[in-house]
C-alpha cells in the first residue's frame, strides 16, 4: 500500500459558502404550517410557465446528448437583450459556474484580486482556490458603495481581478455611474474587472450603470449573469458572462463540450422569451417593497432603501436571535455575517402574503 497522504491535493472546500438551507432541510428539523423561504433571493412567482412547458416538452429526449454548444442559448440571449452579441457571451452553470471560469482562466498562485465586503461570499473561496490572495476594500460604511479611492490605491503589479457586485448582494446598494465611470477608467490593462450584476433587472435608478457600457468601450470588464433570480430558474443552474470578444474566445477554452444540459438550455431559452413573467416579476418587487419601507418606516426600522429583490436591514439584536425569531412564525431570512456584514440581515422580498406574514413576525421583535 502506499502512503495515501500522496495522492492528495489541498482544496478550499467550496462548501464553505453557505449557500443557504434549502425549504426541506428546514422541514426536517422543524414543523411548519406554511414555510416562507426568504432567505436566498429566489423568484416568489416560481419559474416562467414557458420554461417549465419547455422542460416537459424535451423530457423524453433525454437519453440522446444534447446541445452540443451553446449557440441556439447564446442567440435567445441577444433576442432578448439586443444590445450584446453571441462572440460576447459565454454560458455556464449558474452564475457561480461563471465566476469560477473566470478564476481559473486569469489567476495562478500568489496574483492578488480585489473584493469589498460586505459582498456576495464566494468570490473569495474561488480566489483561493486558484492559490491567489483576496484584498479586502470594505465599501464606504453607512451607504455601502464602493470606496474608489481606495480601491484604486490597493491595485498592485500582482492585481489580477477586481470583484464588483452593483448592485451589491447582501446590502441591495449600488454605486452610480460617476463613481463606476472614475473607477473603471482609471483600472489599469493587467487587472480584469468582474462586473457581477445578477440583479441588475430589479434596478430602477436612473444612474445605475451597466457592464456593457463598459466592455462596448473596449475595457477589460466581464458582466456577470444568472437564471436564479429574476428568471426563477435557480435550481436549473444557469448563467452567462458577457465581455469583449477577446475575452469571451479565451475564457471558452475552457468550456467543455455539452456543458450546458439539454433540460438547462431549453429552460432558459423559453424563460427568456417570457416577457410577461420577467415583468411580472419585476412589478412584483416594485410594489412589494414601497409597501415594506412603509412598514419598516412604521416600525422605525433601520434598513438600506435597494435596488434588488431583497432589503438589508440592521436588527436591534443578535443576527442569529433575530433569525430565530422571524422562524418561528415560518419565515426563513438570512444572517450576514458571513458576506462581511456582523450586524446585518437580508430579506428577500416576498409576495403580500410573504410580506405580511414577515410584518407579524417584525411586529412582534420591534413591538
Ligand atoms: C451577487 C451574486 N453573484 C452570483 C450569484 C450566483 O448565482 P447562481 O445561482 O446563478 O450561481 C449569486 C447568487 O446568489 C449572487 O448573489
């Protein structure tokens, strides 16, 4: 036998990013009645009907290989989105899966790349998967955007990547195009901005800045995208980055063929011709959170007005407590100190059954 400490490589465990606990873990400690889950920005409106018809539909061609690329993908994406090009985008498995074809393609051991917590937690693990080494550049305190300056004084020969997430997950903030426009300018060639706006169809403010605006302008910046959110496809595992064409061709070296699964594909091409439920959506969230900042103003709760599907608030006791507390009226939300943020916690918004229930439970630790 040899000795087996050989065959072993050294991983960070990826399962560190606490992903959340799903509805039937929960279920299986704990009895609810009706079971609220608003702590993982999922759509409260379920998948696109589209989507769902488009999985049933291909259900029995499933023993054959599908798609061998992502083309048909990649055309639906510029349909639905006129302004990008297929040479610009390149899919993958979820957002994350994006995000971790971008660490190996640009970082080797020891190179450096920016985050700024609080921010959405597993850009560090897949940093130091790669053996690089995370910079933390907290955002501004109070209004949680981007601190420019300092970002651009930390940037070093070994900069490699610089992680922005606008808007930002778990604070729903966002950094405006002035400040975007002075950051981005001033980045230097060797360092590649990530440019994480799987929010982004949950904004409405006037100055929010897009990747796009960026990469059409030749800059090193790839946008990063998901199905989980707005589209309510998170469990299918979809997502896309768009970049220059230079960018795009080297990251889909990488790619390996049929990586995208026949059931994924045709979900997310329906889902993005379902216009109707993206809208739904998106007027949902508008709705539901004027209704909850009346609420939360009601209660004097202290939260950050968002530009996402979930609103950050800061409880007057223990996160944990507080966490607790809002479950036993069967609501799930999520503690944040793990994404940087000791005294903060993330609601996804709900529907008004969601949000009234959420109010009882509020009412009740606010009383
Ligand atoms: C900021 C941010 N980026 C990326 C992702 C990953 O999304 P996906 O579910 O597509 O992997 C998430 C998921 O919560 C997120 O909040």
């Amino acid at each position: 036998m040899g000795d087996t400490n050989t065959i072993f490589k050294t991983f960070i465990n990826q399962k560190d990013y606490d992903g959340g606990i799903t509805r039937s873990e929960l279920k299986q400690s704990k009895s609810f009645d009706e079971l609220w889950k608003l702590s993982s920005n999922e759509n409260i409106l379920g998948p696109s009907p589209k989507a769902m018809k488009a999985i049933v539909d291909n259900i029995s061609n499933l023993h054959e290989y599908g798609f061998r690329d992502d083309a048909l993908l990649k055309d639906a994406i510029c349909k639905a989105t006129p302004i990008f090009t297929p040479q610009t985008i390149f899919t993958a498995n979820g957002g994350s899966e994006i995000l971790e074809l971008i660490t190996r393609a640009f970082l080797t051991p020891g190179l450096e790349c920016i985050i700024s917590t609080p921010t959405f937690i597993a850009y560090k693990n897949l940093i130091e998967s790669e053996g690089a080494v995370v910079v933390d550049v907290p955002l501004e305190p109070v209004n949680y955007t981007l601190d420019v300056e300092a970002i651009l004084n930390a940037i070093t020969p070994n900069t490699r990547i610089i992680f922005i997430t606008n808007p930002n997950n778990p604070t729903g903030t966002y950094t405006n195009k002035e400040k975007m426009d002075a950051l981005i300018n001033s980045v230097p060639n060797h360092v590649v901005v990530v440019y994480d706006e799987v929010y982004y169809h949950f904004s409405d403010a006037l100055d929010y800045p897009r990747a796009i605006d960026y990469i059409n302008q030749g800059k090193n910046v790839i946008g990063v995208h998901s199905f989980s959110k707005s589209y309510g496809l998170a469990g299918i595992r979809l997502g896309y980055g768009i970049a220059t064409k230079k960018i795009t061709a080297y990251i889909e070296n990488i790619q390996r063929p049929f990586m995208i699964n026949t059931l994924s594909q045709v979900a997310g091409i329906a889902a993005l011709g379902d216009f109707d439920h993206l809208k739904k959506t998106v007027d949902l969230i508008k709705t539901e959170k004027e209704w909850l900042y009346k609420e939360f103003e009601n209660l004097g709760i202290n939260y950050w007005p968002t530009q996402t599907n979930f609103i950050f608030l800061d409880p007057p006791m223990d996160l944990h407590l507080f966490t607790n507390k809002l479950l036993e009226f069967g609501v799930m939300v999520r503690p944040c100190d793990k994404f940087g943020a000791p005294n903060g916690v993330r609601i996804t918004i709900g529907n008004r059954k969601a949000n009234t229930v959420l109010m009882k439970g509020l009412s009740s630790i606010y009383k």
